[in-house]
C-alpha cells in the first residue's frame, strides 16, 4: 500500500514553510508556463485562421482564373474562326474606296506595278480570308496619276538654296521629257551619306519635241516664277540645258552652273581608253565571243551586253567579267567548268590571257573612277573638295602596280581639275551636289513602273512620274485628291502629251483594219 504523501514528508528535515514556499513557487512557474502555452495556443489558431483565408482566397481566385482562361480559350477560338477585322477605312467623298487602300494601291504600284499591285491585293485577302471589294488595275493607274500631278503641283517653299538638277529622258521617237528634281543645299544629308529619294521632289516636268536652247530656257524662267532663281544648276553637260541658265542670272543672283562628276568621269575613260589600240582590239574580240558562246555550253561565259548610250558608265561590269574568266581558265577543276572540255575552254576564251596586263590596267582606272564616283556622290563639292579627293585617292592609286599607274594617273590628273573647276564657283561654306544620280535614278524608277512599255514612247502614264520619289500616306492622299480631280489630271495630260506615240500607233491599225475590213 502505498505511503501517503504526508509519511513522506515527515522524511525530510526542511520545515513547512519552506517545503510550502517551493510548491508555491512551483505552482506560479507552471502558472506562468500554462498562460505561455495558452497565449500559444491562441497565437497558432490566429495563425491557422488566417491561413485558412489565405487558403480561401486564393481558392476564389484559382476559380476566378479558371474562369478566365476558359472564357479567353472561348473567344481566342471565336476569334480564330472568325475572318480578320481589317482597318477602319470609310469611303472618301465620291469614291468607292478609302484613304488608307488607295495609297496602300499607290505604294504597290510603285514597287511592282499596276496589274501586280491589283493581283496581289486579291492573294494577300484570299490568303486572310476576308472578301473586301478591291479595285481594278485601271482604277489603281488613275489614283497614281493624280497623286502624280498634285506633286507637280504643290506649292514651291521659296528659298534661295534650291538645287535643280535637270536632265532629259526619251524612249523611241522624237520625244524628249524634260525633268528638273529640286533639292535644298541646307537640307542635303552630312558628308559621307549620299542622296536619297526623300531629299529631293520633282520641280518640273515637261515632254517636248524640240529642245533647243530656248526651249529649255523658256520651262527654267517658268520654274523661276514659281521658286525662284536657284543657287545652282546641275546637269551631264547637255549643251541646251547648260547654256540655257543665262535666263537665271538676274536681280544681282548669280546660278552656279556645275557638270554632273560621273558622267564627266565616263568621258575622261572614253578618251583614255579609245586611244588605247589595244582596248579596241579587246572590245572587237568581246563581241565575237559574245556571238560564238551565247548559245553553246559556254553560254553562262558570256560576256555582259555593252550599252552603247552608256558604255563607259558600265565599264565595271565587262572587266569583272574578264576577272572571272581567267580565274576560270586557271582552275579546269572549278564547278563552272564541269562537262566543258578543257580545249573548248581555251580555244573560245583563253584569248584573254593575251590582255592580262592591258586588263590589269583599265581595272586600275576604274578603281579610280569608281572611288571618287563614291566620294563625290557622298561629300559633293566644296572649297577644298578636290585636295580631299586626291588625298582620299593616293592609297588607292599606291596598290597599283607601277606599270598600271600611268593611265591610272592620267585618269586621276583629270578627274581632279574636273572637281577644282566646280569648287572654284562656289564660296567658303558652300557645299553642293555634283551628282545627277538621283535623278538617273528617278528615269529607273519610272521605266520600272511602265514594265513593257517602256520602249514604246512616253503614254499618260508620265503624269504618275511625280510620286515615284515619296510614299503615299492616307493623309498625303486625302490632300492630293482634294487638290487633283480626275478632270484636271485627264487635262495635264492632255495639255502636255497629247497624241502619243501609243494612240497614234493605235490610230494607224484602226485606220488599215476600217479600210481592209471589206
């Protein structure tokens, strides 16, 4: 049995009092214990609970996303099985379609045609499956015609920095365009970046059959009433349009009148390499090759077609083709040569290797044409502008071997004093272009757009010249249409083409199919 706990205590030899004290002072401390686990306890439920809303909140919102995703999964699946919304575009006044198709018509046209233009914008909206009406190529030519003549129309900003850079065009016939592009010297691009069709607008344009001195100068004092005299005048040294800037030197404004460099540099070739026996020799023997090898299996030899209009402008191509040759001749192995007997090979090209020092030494004059073409075309002329040429032209010319450097030299001599005679007009400051490449440029992009019909004389097509050198925009659209009727384009063209090469062809058949119909 056991003892009770007073027995016990009779065992020890503490008294009462203190025994009494210990288990008070015990009883506080489990006290104070109990309260800690207490508060504890109320410390991790206050815990739980908000873990528990934590929980339930983001239970709510897992709900709410799930939710989400299946309505963005729905309309995601609505929207693929629904054609394309495309841009809000209402009508413009009196017309059947809006701003935005009409210059997305206008800046296809440009690129790839008219016909193209019409095809593509049909494929692109099968390929979209959506089913807008979209307008016939005639429709498309119309558009491209007025914003056409309202470029030619717009106002000329006055200022006493114009460039023109004027220039003629002609296909077959007697018909000449003439095209005079404008350009503000502040505003030419810095030196080392070249021209671009943004820097500059069409002026004028004016198709003619005569263009003798007077005539020319007859469109400048025109032009000058609207602009202005200009502060300089450049052309490719045509007689009629150089000595037809007399008219422009008035009220005290001196027009400096400067030559266009690359057609300046294919001359300085021209006489250089005409007086060369053996550059004839080369030429004769290029177009016998051309004919013997055209339509064998040496035809992918055959050397580029010449351009009698142009043929020192595209020099380059006929000596790159040389330097492929022979390199081709002195590796039999190369994949080019594959099924082509080696005395083929020889018999119809190997007469190059006879002008391998003659070639060497045109390459050397057209590195030097070639880099001062670049420079010009990216610095202009200023005072100075020849000594920083001929600077940026003697590393080129020290690669040269020595026996390639005279006609080099010679070639180099006379680009340079072309460049100090056109800096010699102009005062501290000044820089101008001495380049008609834009504008040359401008004819490409023209001839591009009449595809086919580009060698068979000018049409009414010419009133669409104007646009080729911007893009349309739906507000450049809205104001060209608001400035350019239908009637007023059909009357430029008629005031300024007339009868066409093209009608009058048209009316010679008519006439011989009424008169042979019986």
């Amino acid at each position: 049995m056991a003892t009770s706990w007073i027995e016990q205590a009779k065992q020890f030899k503490s008294r009462m009092t203190v025994v009494a004290g210990f288990l008070l002072k015990s009883r506080e401390t489990q006290s104070r214990r109990a309260r800690a686990k207490s508060a504890e306890v109320e410390r991790l439920e206050r815990l739980v609970e908000q873990q528990e809303r934590s929980l339930r909140g983001l239970r709510e919102r897992q709900e709410e996303q799930a939710a989400e995703i299946a309505r963005l999964t729905a309309e995601n699946q609505r929207l693929r099985n629904r054609p394309p919304i495309l841009p809000d575009d209402p009508p413009l006044p009196r017309h059947e379609f809006g701003s935005k198709m009409i210059s997305l018509c206008v800046n296809l046209a440009k690129r790839i045609g008219l016909r193209a233009a019409a095809d593509v914008l049909r494929l692109f909206f099968d390929w979209l499956g959506v089913s807008p009406k979209t307008p016939v190529w005639t429709t498309i030519r119309v558009w491209l015609l007025r914003v056409g003549v309202a470029a030619l129309k717009r106002p000329i900003e006055p200022a006493d920095d114009w460039v023109w850079m004027a220039d003629h065009s002609n296909q077959i016939g007697q018909e000449k365009v003439l095209s005079i592009l404008g350009l503000r010297a502040s505003r030419m691009p810095p030196p080392g970046e070249t021209l671009k069709h943004e820097h500059v607008r069409v002026l004028e344009l004016e198709p003619g059959t005569s263009w003798k001195r007077e005539d020319v100068a007859a469109v400048y004092e025109r032009l000058e009433q609207r602009c202005g005299a200009p502060a300089a005048l450049l052309t490719d040294g045509a007689s009629e349009l150089r000595d037809a800037a007399q008219v422009l030197q008035k009220q005290g404004q001196k027009t400096v009148v400067l030559g266009d460099f690359k057609h300046h540099a294919a001359n300085v070739l021209k006489k250089v390499l005409e007086s060369d026996l053996r550059f004839l020799q080369f030429d004769r023997q290029l177009g016998r090759t051309r004919c013997a090898i055209q339509q064998t299996e040496l035809a992918h030899f055959t050397p580029p077609r010449p351009r009698p209009k142009a043929r020192f402008m595209n020099l380059a191509a006929m000596l790159r083709w040389a330097a492929m040759v022979r390199w081709q001749l002195s590796h039999p192995r190369s994949a080019a040569r594959a099924c082509i007997m080696d005395e083929r090979m020889n018999d119809k090209l190997g007469w190059l290797d006879g002008f391998r020092d003659d070639i060497a030494a045109w390459n050397a004059c057209q590195a030097v044409v070639s880099a001062s073409v670049t420079w010009i075309n990216e610095h202009g002329v200023s005072p100075g502008a020849a000594r920083r040429l001929r600077d940026h032209l003697r590393n080129l010319r020290g690669r040269d071997r020595p026996e390639d450097q005279a006609a080099s030299r010679l070639v180099t001599a006379r680009l340079l004093r072309f460049v100090r005679q056109q800096e010699s007009q102009l005062v501290e400051g000044q820089r101008l272009p001495l380049s008609t490449e834009i504008l040359e440029s401008s004819f490409g992009l023209f001839k591009q757009l009449e595809r086919q019909h580009s060698k068979g004389g000018f049409t009414s097509l010419l009133a669409g010249y104007g646009c080729l050198l911007s893009q349309c925009t739906p507000e450049s659209i809205r104001r060209d249409f608001a400035a350019v009727s239908v009637k007023a384009m059909r009357a430029w063209t008629n005031d300024k083409l007339g009868a066409t090469l093209t009608a009058k062809r048209q009316t010679a058949y008519q006439e011989y199919l009424q008169a042979t119909a019986s």
